[in-house]
C-alpha cells in the first residue's frame, strides 16, 4: 500500500519490545500491529533512538531482535551527527516510523534542532505509521510527564502536538506517574488525555482515538483524563482489545 493513500495513523504506547526467547530483544504484540497498520508485505521500519542518546549498542539489539523476519530495519542517529544523507527522503521513506523510550524533552530539543519534528509532520499526513514507547508516546501529544529532568517527574508540555491531548505512560508501574498527571490535567497545565498502563497502547486515526490495544494478559487498561470542574480530575477506564 502506498503511504500516501493511508490515513494519518499514530500507535502511542507503554510498550512493544518484549525479552525474546534467544535474545535480549523481541518486537511485542504493540510493535508488530504497528508494522501491520502500515499494510506493506516488507515493511521499512526506521527506529529514531535520540531520546536514549542514540545508543549503538541498543540499535545493535534491535537488529538482533529482526533478524530473520521480513521487516527492513534501519536505526537513524542525529548524535554525533545524522547517519544518513537526506533525513527527510529517509524518514518518509519509511512504512512505519517507531520512537524509544528516554528523554522526552532531550529527544524534542534535538528533533528540533535538526528539523525531524517538522518532516516528521510530512510523515504523518503521507500515512506513515508513527509510534513509539514513553518518550516515544508522549512527543505525538501535547506533553505528559517526564523523568528528562531528574528522578521527581515534571510537567513536558511542549510535545510535536499532533494530537491536541496529553499523554500518561507508565501509569501503573511508576508511583508518581498517575497522580501527577491527574494533577497536571486538573490545574489546566496539560490539556484533558489519555494515559496508559504499561503493555497498552493508543491508537488514533488523524486526531481520533479510535481504540486502546493491550500486549499483555493483564488488567492492564488505558485511560481518559479529563478536568472535574471542581478543581480535580476524573479518570474514566478504556477497556483494551486483546492482541494475540
């Protein structure tokens, strides 16, 4: 399927790799329906890896994780300096574009600086499937909330936007996660959004959230956040469709 003929497509999660049997890396449940979104028979996965310091070793792992699949992997580095000619030819090239996890507000600086939130934008109207874990999740929305600046979490709230909510990862597995951005929501810092339990991702067609997906046999659930009215916030639960 050509690209262009596809619907702005975007899966934000708190997930998609799981440890492999016979390596330390495989593609999970949320990183495979991605690959699948993009309708191609081989699909051209380009990971961007900047909000973990573009780390070779675990570039290295990724490709260790493909190995022996159908899915065509390249790892785009902008540290020490951009490791393929022409960025946009490249990312738009790509079927499916899949961000890791890091520095949210260390991955949307360099972004910037390199001009990749802009062609990124140009990827998501062509129809190349955006997706990514934490930072990865969080850089499509407005903002959520961030260790970028130390261990007590902090408001992001200068993502690429996207899609005009904000973004919790790791609701259920990190113990300032969820009353932080409930926090954030209510005092109007953040705009109301979605939050996720790790293993569960969102999937919006252009702005639409149209369903949540979970990787694990879990409770695990996604989330609305939105303002009370009364200076709080409520928290309604989305129900994920299973993946196999």
């Amino acid at each position: 399927m050509n690209a262009s003929s596809r619907t702005p497509t975007i899966l934000a999660t708190s997930g998609g790799l799981v440890r492999g049997r016979h390596t330390d890396l495989a593609p999970g449940p949320l990183l495979w329906h991605a690959l699948a979104l993009s309708g191609a028979r081989r699909p051209r996965l380009t990971y961007l890896g900047q909000a973990g310091g573009d780390d070779k070793s675990f570039a290295g792992a990724l490709h260790e994780a493909f190995y022996g699949t159908d899915v065509d992997l390249t790892c785009v580095r902008l540290l020490p300096m951009p490791n393929v000619p022409d960025l946009r030819a490249h990312l738009l090239a790509a079927d499916v574009i899949w961000v890791g996890g890091g520095s949210v507000a260390g991955l949307l600086a360099l972004w910037r600086l390199h001009g990749v939130d802009e062609i990124l934008r140009e990827c998501w109207d062509a129809g190349v499937v955006l997706t990514g874990v934490s930072a990865g999740s969080i850089c499509w929305h407005v903002g959520g909330t961030t260790d970028s600046y130390g261990p007590e979490l902090r408001a992001v709230d200068n993502g690429l936007a996207f899609l005009p909510y904000s973004n919790g990862v790791h609701y259920d597995s990190e113990a300032q996660r969820r009353p932080l951005f409930q926090s954030l929501v209510a005092d109007g810092t953040l705009p109301a959004g979605y939050a996720t339990d790790d293993g569960v991702g969102l999937l919006y067609r252009g702005t639409e959230l149209v369903e949540a997906l979970r990787e694990r046999r879990t409770d695990a659930a996604a989330y609305r956040v939105e303002p009370d009215g009364a200076g709080g916030a409520t928290e309604t639960r989305i129900e994920p469709r299973q993946l196999d």
